[in-house]
C-alpha cells in the first residue's frame, strides 16, 4: 500500500518553518513514506483541489484516499499515528 504525505506550505509562512524540521525527521524514519511537499502559491490548483485554507496543511492518503488531515503545525507523535493507521 501507497502512503503519501502531502505537505502544503508557502515560503511566506512562519509556522512552516517550525513544521520543516519535525518531517524531516520523519521522512528518515518512513523511508516507505512519500513526502511530498507543495507549495500553495506555485501549485494553487492542488490546494484548491485539497480545499486547503490555512497552513501548513498535512493530508496523509493511502490507496483508498485521506486518511488524515492536519491544520497548522503539527507533532510528530500525531503524525507517526497517523502514517501508522494509513499503513505505512
């Protein structure tokens, strides 16, 4: 099973910042995990698509879509769970 974890986020955004390092360090523990991280300003249509309003934004999918949604900055713990419970 897929698990992807889509990071939305823009230069501009403070609480990104203090989000960046807590995935870093877990996409070195889910190597498994596909991270992937879009900018809202550059890809405004996959923000829109994924109806994200404030950031960062943390939708975790697998094979049979969302799993998991996270709105602002979010901790590693909860997100473990969650890549967890979507398979990975």
């Amino acid at each position: 099973m897929t698990v992807t974890l889509k990071d939305f986020y823009a230069d501009w955004c403070g609480p990104c910042k203090t989000q960046d390092p807590i995935l870093e360090d877990l996409e070195a523990e889910y190597p498994d995990v596909e991270f992937e991280k879009i900018d809202v300003d550059a890809e405004q249509d996959v923000a829109n698509e994924y109806q994200v309003r404030s950031l960062p934004t943390l939708v975790i999918e697998n094979d049979d879509g969302i799993v998991e949604r996270f709105i602002g900055v979010t901790q590693a713990e909860d997100i473990e769970s969650a890549l967890q419970k979507a398979g990975a």
